[in-house]
C-alpha cells in the first residue's frame, strides 16, 4: 500500500475510536446518572425504615420489651446519624433488630407492622438495584481502553453498598435452590 492508501485507513480507525469514546463517554454518563438515583431511592427507603423503627420503638415499648425497644430506638437513632460515616454498620444493626422482633407483636397497629416488613423488603431491593448500578459502572470504567484513556479518571470508583438485609439468604441461585446463609 501506498502512503496516500494508509491515510484513509488511519482516518478510518481514529475515527472509530471517537465514535466508541463518545459512546462509551455517554454511557458511563448515564450510569453515573443511574446510580445518584439508585442511591436516592435506596437513601429514602433506609431513612423510611430508620424511622419506622423509632416509630415502633417509641410508641410501642410494652409490645417489644423494654430492653428490645431502646436497642432498637437506639440502632434507628444511629442509622439516621451514623458515628465516624459508617452508614453501613449502622444500618446492619438496625436490620438485625428488626429480624430479631418476633412475627406476632401483640399490641402493635397491623398497618405499622406490615409497613416495617415492606420497607424492609424494599430496603433490600434497592440495595440490590443500587449496587447492579456500581457493578455495571465499575465493570465498564475497569475496562482496558478505558482506563489507558483515563475516561472518568478524576472521578471516584462508586462503592457498593454491603448490607445483610436477609433478602439474600432467600435468594434463588441459578438452579432455583434457595440459598442458605450467604
């Protein structure tokens, strides 16, 4: 091939690369944008969770026993204003006080206590769509082309958000077997 030949092709190839870093530019912009709103979701269902177990605990000592009513007013108080920002230490203890009440709360509002389970359940499902969202975003910026074009480089690897929310323990896995202890 000539010179004048290789011209075309590399214009061909540089053009290429553009395309794709416009393109992959775009979507780790959309992925960013899905985990703020991932990570809203998932913030409102922890604060919703934090103070329907105030709620529970303030209004319904007698039902819980008083030591299980200040640990839990204590683990929602906690969760809503996390001590040195470990928000997810915070909130394990406020899920495992939860999981500790036991199924029949005589004493307490139906409504409250189905509310309490729902948000619970909720909690759950947004960790899992918050951390998909870290996944997919992590998994596209550790990419070979894009971390050697340093795309989003200034910016910080988002973190997952480890929780033991329980909903794992009843996950299926990939054969439809429920999961113990995971």
């Amino acid at each position: 091939m000539t010179a004048g030949a290789w011209l075309p092709v590399a214009a061909g190839i540089v053009l290429l690369l553009l395309a794709w870093t416009a393109w992959t530019l775009t979507r780790l912009r959309r992925l960013e944008g899905r985990i703020e709103r991932a990570w809203r979701a998932l913030d409102t269902q922890l604060q919703r969770r934090a103070g329907l177990a105030e709620e529970l605990a303030h209004n319904h000592p007698a039902a819980l026993g008083a030591g299980r009513a200040d640990r839990l007013a204590a683990a929602a108080a906690l969760a809503r204003e996390p001590v040195g920002g470990d928000r997810e230490l915070a909130e394990n203890a406020v899920g495992r006080e939860l999981r500790d009440l036991p199924a029949d709360l005589a004493g307490v509002p139906r409504a409250l206590a189905t509310d309490v389970a729902g948000t619970t359940t909720r909690v759950g499902l947004a960790r899992r769509f918050y951390n998909d969202a870290v996944r997919d975003t992590r998994e596209l910026r550790l990419r070979r082309l894009p971390r050697m074009l340093r795309l989003h480089a200034g910016r910080p690897l988002p973190r997952y958000f480890d929780i033991d929310d329980g909903l794992d323990r009843a996950a299926p896995s990939a054969d439809g077997a429920a999961q113990p202890g995971r």
